[in-house]
C-alpha cells in the first residue's frame, strides 16, 4: 500500500515562466533565439529555437535591423511554442523595449530584466521594478507588473526566491549552443 503524501509545493497551479533569448553570433550576420519554458521550480518544460541571418547589413540602420532581428525571432518562436507561460521574462540588455511595447503585443505580462551595474534602456510605457533580493535587479514590466496577489506575480515571487530569474537564460544559451554547434543558418527572413 502507498504511502499517502500531499506535495507541499503549489506549482501546478502557478503555471510556467517563458524566458526569451536573443544572441548575436560573432559573425555578426546571424542570430539565435530560444524560448525556453520552465514551471515554477525552474524544472524544464519546453524549449523553442530558431536562428536568423540578417539581410544585406548596408541598407539597414544597426537599431532597425536588431529591431526587425528580435521581432522575427521572437514571432517564430511564439508560433512554435505549445504551452502559454503565465508570464515572459527577456533580459533588458538583448531585447529592447520596442518589441513588447510596440511590435508584439502579448495577453501576459512581459518583464525586461537589467542585472546589476547594466544601464537599460525603457520605455515610459513600461512599469519599472526594483528587487533586492535575492539579487539586484531591475524589472521592466508591460503592460504593468502583475498583480500583487496574482498567480502571475506569485509564480515571479517563488523565481525570484529561488534564485531562477537569471539562471534559465544561461541554461537556453547552452541549449542554443547544444543545437546550433556551427554557423550554418537554417530560416533567413
């Protein structure tokens, strides 16, 4: 007979953190995106990937040609994608504020995080959030921060207590490097 337990864990219901990546290969003509899906332990659910050669870079201004680079990626990867995170979390220093606040509008909300001792550029549009614990970040929400007591701010509050804000971009990049080893693009837009 088993032995009767209760998992004291709420995670379930919490639902899922998306965590968008977006990296400029050295060639400078390619780019890498990931979305990668966890629950609110940090557990592994999805991982969604796709990468982009840039078109001819002389007719492109540097700002819109990143900008055109996030916003395909990004639409690739949210069409691929089977599961709606509760919240999407991208760092504040690859992904600009444009994209969420003008380019791609999302039913969830969006927080850029900018590490500590990094300058991030935000939109007025923006809600910005400072943490402190457990490390010094800052958060820039759209179109607002969650709630207080929503399951979308809860499950942000277990990640931030668990050390998971900025830990699952390291892992996506390993992934990114794990699938894409050389530097032949796949999709061209």
């Amino acid at each position: 007979m088993p032995v009767p337990y209760r998992d004291a864990d709420e995670v379930e219901e919490l639902g899922t953190a998306g965590f968008l990546k977006i990296e400029e290969r050295s060639s400078a003509s390619e780019f890498l995106a990931a979305l990668f899906l966890v629950n609110a332990r940090g557990e592994p659910l999805e991982f969604a990937y796709n990468r982009i050669e840039t078109p001819n870079t002389v007719l492109w201004r540097p700002s819109d040609l990143r900008r055109y680079v996030e916003r395909k990626l990004t639409a690739s990867l949210l069409q691929v994608c089977s599961r709606v995170p509760g919240l999407l979390l991208c760092l504040a220093d690859e992904i600009g504020s444009e994209l969420f606040c003008q380019d791609i509008h999302l039913s969830i909300p969006v927080g850029r995080i900018g590490e500590p001792l990094k300058v991030a550029a935000h939109s007025a549009t923006e809600t910005q959030e400072r943490l402190e614990e457990p490390t010094d970040v800052h958060v820039f929400w759209f179109p607002g921060s969650p709630a207080s007591e929503s399951v979308e701010r809860r499950l942000f509050s277990r990640l931030s207590l668990h050390g998971l804000l900025i830990e699952p971009f390291q892992r996506a990049s390993l992934g990114l490097r794990e699938v894409y080893p050389d530097g032949h693009a796949s999709v061209s837009p």
